[in-house]
C-alpha cells in the first residue's frame, strides 16, 4: 500500500469517523432538543397550574372580601332599622307617659321608686316646672331642660341621686326592646 491509498484509506476514515461523530452529535442534539422541550412543556404546564391557582386564590379571597363588605352592610343597615324604630318607640312612649290622663300617676310612682332606692324619707325632687303642681311632701327643684319628663330624687345633703326621668326609665328597658325589635324585624 502506498502512500496515496495510505492517504486515502486514512481521509475514508476520517470521513467514516467524521460522519458517525456528526450523526452521534445530531442524534445527541435532536435528544437535548426534545428533553428541552419537554421541560420547557413541564414547566409551562406548571406555570399554568400555578397561575391558575393564584386565580383561583385571588378570585375566593375577592369572593371573601366582597361577602364580608356585603355582611357589614347589611348589619349596618339592619342597625340603623333597629336604631329607627328604638326612635319610634321613645317617641311613642314619651308621647304616652306625657297624656295629661296618664302623666299624674306615672310621675308620682317613678318619685315613690327613688324615694325608695334612696332609703331616705326626706328628699329633693327635681322635677319640670309644669310638674311642681303634682308634687307634694318634698322639697322641689327644677329639673333641667334636657330631661322630658320624670324626676331625679336627691338626698338631702346632696350626696346621693336618683335618676327616674322618662329618658332613663327607656334607658334601661332599651336593650331588650334592641332584642325584641330586632326579632320582630329581622327573626
């Protein structure tokens, strides 16, 4: 064999060699290709996923959100109803205490409960000018404007009183015409 065959048989095998190394390399390419791709396949798959999830995160905190902002409301709403008819029925019972038929009697019982509460027989009652006409056996003073009707009992020494005005007779049955006012609005 001479040295051009040499030549030859060596640049044929280097062709060979060559050719197999670029279809191995291109076998090897088109392999991390299609792993690529596939990985890039899975993680835009999860990215979905994922985004999905937050979307559906965001949209059941937004749903939250808006069903406690719509509670609030509506409690407020049923508040001021209560609130309202609380006023319907200050107005009604003052307006009824107050009758000329009716006041008399009740003034003189919620005086007779403070005298009571007070433990004290002698006592100053402060009461509004139209209604010293209706007080006896104590010692009188006017009752500030502020108050609608009723009387505020005091101790002689000034040291203890008794609060039995019309306002503060519905004070203390408030809450539980709240309740009922409540439950016949809303039960």
């Amino acid at each position: 064999m001479g040295f051009e065959e040499l030549a030859a048989e060596l640049q044929k095998q280097a062709e060979a060699e060559g050719k197999r190394l670029l279809a191995s390399a291109e076998k090897n390419a088109k392999k991390a290709e299609e792993e690529a791709e596939a990985k890039a396949d899975e993680m835009l798959r999860a990215a979905r996923k994922e985004a999905q999830s937050y979307v559906k995160q965001e949209s059941a905190e937004r749903l939250t959100s808006a069903k406690l902002s719509a509670k609030k409301i509506i409690d407020e709403a049923r508040d001021d109803a209560v609130e309202a008819s609380l006023e319907q029925v200050w107005g009604a019972f003052k307006s009824s205490s107050l009758r000329k038929e009716n006041y008399p009697a009740i003034l003189r019982r919620l005086i007779e409960e403070g005298v009571r509460e007070l433990g004290a027989r002698q006592a100053i009652v402060y009461v509004r000018d139209s209604d010293l006409p209706l007080v006896s056996g104590y010692r009188t003073a006017r009752l500030p404007a502020e108050y609608s009707g009723g009387a505020i009992v005091e101790s002689e020494d000034g040291k203890i009183r008794v609060n039995k005005t019309l306002g503060e007779v519905f004070a203390q049955a408030k809450a539980g015409l709240r309740k009922k006012i409540y439950d016949r609005l809303f039960g």
